[in-house]
C-alpha cells in the first residue's frame, strides 16, 4: 500500500479530508498535513495545560519522565528530556523542595545519585492524569457515536505514528 505526501490538490471528500482513488495510492496533501500536524499539537498542549496549579509543563514532563525511568539519573534525564544537566537539576532540586522526588546514592557506582518518585510524586502524577482524564472525557461527549468511533478506531494507528522503533 502506498501513501504519498504531496502538495497538488487531490480529490476530497465532504470532510476535507482526501478521498483515495484507490487503497494502494493515497496521497496526503500538504493541506491534509498541516490540519493533522496542527490539531496534535493543540491537542497536546490543551491536555498538558489541565493542571489547575502549581507545576509548570518542564517540571511536569520531568516527573513524569521520573516515573516511567526511576530510579534513573539526572545524566539520563537530561538526555531523554533533551535539555542541559544544569537546567535539569535546578528542576530537579524544585521537584526535591516539593517532596515529590527522592535522591539516594547509588550502591553500585557511589558517584552517581539515583532519583525516584516519592509517595507523594506519586500522588502528584495521579493527580495530573486524573485532570487531564476528566478533560477529555468532557470534551468526548461532545462527539457523535460515528465521530467517537472513528476517534477510537484511529488510536492505534496514532500510537504506531509515535512508536521509534516503527519505520
């Protein structure tokens, strides 16, 4: 099956959206693109902006990046965050003077300080997802059944889109 981006106008349907002339020859207009590229994005951030207080969006990508690697280290943080180790431990140091992480040396190498979640980092990451979860929900009744099934059934083409590992 092939799926082409290309920037002439091909056909489309009432939505908007392109209508293939055959399922081995969808081309994705350059329109198409940007419409998808811009409502991930905005979806993206509305849902990270349902934090009714306290932690900015780097403090919150940083706890949750904690959470999915812990015990990790600020080394490793920095690199999966994609920011400098001296951004990431001033953040760091926030989220210790917030109760919400835990600093222990490491008793394989001595030099190195693992970080973890504490009970109440925890209670903080739950706290988030539950807005977040409520949001959404709020805004999914506001769909059709055909509008909510079509969401759904292109979940897991959205979660192959964010895969690395797929080509």
């Amino acid at each position: 099956m092939g799926y082409h981006y290309s920037q002439r106008n091909p056909s489309t349907s009432g939505s908007g959206m392109t209508t293939a002339a055959s399922p081995g020859d969808i081309h994705v207009s350059h329109e198409e693109l940007t419409r998808l590229r811009m409502a991930l994005g905005r979806l993206g951030r509305v849902l990270r902006q349902q934090n009714d207080e306290g932690l900015s969006y780097a403090l919150i990508s940083l706890l949750f990046n904690v959470a999915r690697n812990q015990p990790t280290t600020a080394g490793d943080l920095a690199v999966s965050e994609g920011v400098s180790p001296p951004s990431v431990t001033r953040s760091l140091n926030r989220l210790f003077e917030l109760g919400l992480i835990s600093r222990e040396q490491d008793s394989v190498d001595r030099r190195a300080t693992l970080i973890r979640l504490t009970n109440a980092g925890m209670l903080e990451r739950a706290r988030i997802l539950r807005s977040r979860e409520v949001w959404l929900s709020g805004h999914l009744d506001r769909l059709s059944p055909d509008e909510l099934t079509a969401l759904l059934n292109a979940v897991p083409v959205l979660e192959r889109l964010c895969d690395p590992e797929t080509p």
